[in-house]
C-alpha cells in the first residue's frame, strides 16, 4: 500500500498509508487537527538501491548548496575543441 504525505498550515508533515483506489484529498492532522492537504512529490523510485538513494541525496543537497567545479576530473586531460569550418572563424571570441 503506498504511503502519501500530508501537509497542515502549520506545516506539520504527516504519512498516510492508502490504497491507490481511495487516495483522501484531505486528512486531518494527527498534531493539531487543522485539515492538511496532499502533499505531490517526486516519487521514490530508485531508493532501493544505494547508488539511487546517493543521487537523490546529492541533488537534494545541491539545491541548497551547489558544488563548485575547480577542475577537470581526475584522469582526464582539457583539449581544445578544434574547427576547421571558415564561418567559426567569425564567431565572436571571449
Ligand atoms: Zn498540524
């Protein structure tokens, strides 16, 4: 049965185990009464698996805390993308 997530105006977050066929609109907050409403969130796919759970992890954490890419990844060389087409000659440089 999957579970659902509620939140009231107080911002009280509440799970609720339903079945697909009778998924409430509201419930009734289990801290303060208020009604709470449906929650929609990205589903939990992937959780699983480790590798799945450290992506969603990262991406959760990188909303609020972009990481700063200083480099290359170890192992791998820049190259300089070359052209040989005469009209890139014309694109402005940096
Ligand atoms: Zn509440």
């Amino acid at each position: 049965m999957p579970t659902y997530e509620f939140v009231c105006p107080a911002e009280h977050l509440t799970a609720h185990r339903s079945s697909i066929t009778d998924i409430p609109v509201t419930i009734d907050c289990p801290e303060c009464g208020i009604r709470a409403r449906r929650v929609y969130g990205a589903p939990h796919l992937g959780r699983s698996s480790a590798r799945g759970f450290a992506a969603l992890e990262r991406s959760a954490r990188s909303a609020h805390e972009p990481e700063v890419v200083r480099g290359t990844h170890p192992g791998t060389t820049a190259t300089a993308r070359v052209t040989r087409n005469p009209l890139h000659q014309r694109l402005p440089r940096d």
